[in-house]
C-alpha cells in the first residue's frame, strides 16, 4: 500500500493508494506517527486512491484524530473515495472526520 | 448451478490479505455487481479478522474455512473455526449517537458486518463456529 507525503503550509498531506487492510493499517500508523512527530500542526490522509477501508484503518484514524484534537491540533480526512465515504459513513465518522464535510 | 468457493486461512492476521483476490476471482465468476463484491470484502475481512483476534488464547496454528456461494439471487458467505465459543451477534451495536471523542473502539467490525450484508447468523456446530452472511444479489448467477 503506497503512502506518499507532500508538506503543506501548515501540515502534512499523506497520500494513501490501494487496499487499507489489517497489516497496511500498521504502514499507515507509522507514517501517520512520523507526521505528528514532525510537528504537523495538521495532517491530512488523503484517500482518493484508497479502495478499501476496514475497521483497523478506522481504528487508527479515530485514535490519531483523537490524540491530535486533544493536542489542539487536526487530523483530517481529504477526498474520500466513494467506497471508503460509504465507510466512513456507514461508521459516523464522516461528518467529524472529513475535510468539507460538516 | 450454484458458483461456490472454499479456502482456509490460518490463524495470521497476515493471512487475511488473501481475501481480497478470493472475493474478486469469487465476483468475476458469479457476475456480482461491484457493490456486491465490495460488501462481502469487508464482511469476510471483518468477520475474519474477528476470528483470528479472538477465538484462541494460544500460541498455536489453527485454521479458519471460508466458503462463498453465489446462489440465484443470493451470495452466502460462511467462516467456521475451532476456537472458543464466540457470538459476533452478542457484541453490542456501536453507539452511532456518540461523537468520536467519545467513541469506543470496539464493535466496528461486527457493525460493518450487519450493515454490509442483509442477514448474519451464528451457530456453533461440532465443536465450530460458524458465522453466514447473506446477501441478495438480485441476478442470476453466471455459468
């Protein structure tokens, strides 16, 4: 599962492709560690490209965007692909989580 | 005639990177829309998932059998293993109403599970337990 990451003014963008399993949900815990460890006032995981998400990912995504919230700073999904939309709303995480959403 | 697909994993979450090509190689024989295709995905990864977590408390191989059957109209989807008796129906639904901050992290698998395919029954058989999904598919099944 590529990740690939694009500094922004005030953040981090990562850019996740393919299948968001169990195992690939570890790859993204660690880059998603290494983002707020940079000191990224805002990370964003980007997943257009992502064709799969499962509850790992999910598990991941609501213990980072909790642990940054509490720091005072965000973590935001950019650009769902409709499967992982479907996901995340399927799950009440859209409307907190997504970039745009609320 | 039914299309019907079995395979055995073992007990790794590792393992469960494989489902992803038996759902599609399963998809492309029965004609199952992609809608159909994706829900079982994350169903048979989530149930599985479940599996592998929890049913054993050793350090052993076990093995988990998962079967797919395209019936007309109809996809079942049906995981067995050996390990300690477990109900996926008896884990509380997700309290949907909670904002994430006060979200507990368990239960989203099962969640997705009843929310991705119509019907999901447990039994537990032999010394198994055995978990069918259902899900109309509104098609015939392709030969």
């Amino acid at each position: 599962m590529p990740i690939t990451r694009k500094a922004l003014p005030d953040g981090l963008e990562l850019f996740v492709s393919g299948r968001i399993d169990g195992a690939a949900a570890n790859e993204l815990e660690i880059q998603v560690l290494e983002a707020i460890r940079s000191g990224a006032k805002t990370v964003y995981i980007n997943l257009a490209e992502a064709s799969f998400l499962c509850s790992a990912g999910l598990r991941v995504l609501l213990q980072y965007w909790r642990q940054m919230k509490g720091a005072g700073k965000s973590l935001r999904v950019a650009n769902p692909s409709p499967e992982v939309n479907s996901v995340l709303t399927m799950t009440g995480f859209r409307d907190q989580m997504v970039e745009g959403a609320s | 005639m039914d299309i019907v697909s079995e395979h055995r994993l073992r007990n790794d979450l590792a393992e469960t990177r494989q489902i992803g090509g038996w759902v599609e190689t399963f998809a492309q024989r029965a004609g199952l829309k992609p809608e159909v295709r994706n829900a079982i995905d994350l169903a048979l990864i989530e149930c599985v998932t479940n599996v592998i977590s929890y049913a054993w408390n050793d350090s052993k191989e076990h093995w988990i059998t998962v079967r797919l059957r395209a019936s007309p109209g109809e996809v079942r989807v049906e995981v067995s293993d050996d390990g300690r008796e477990f109900n996926p129906l008896t884990v509380p639904p997700v309290d949907m109403t909670q904002p994430l901050e006060r979200r507990e992290p368990g239960g989203l698998g099962v969640h997705m599970m009843r929310q991705r395919m119509e019907a999901v029954e447990y039994r537990r058989e032999d010394g198994r337990n055995i978990v069918t999904m259902k899900k109309r598919t509104g098609e015939a099944v392709s030969l």
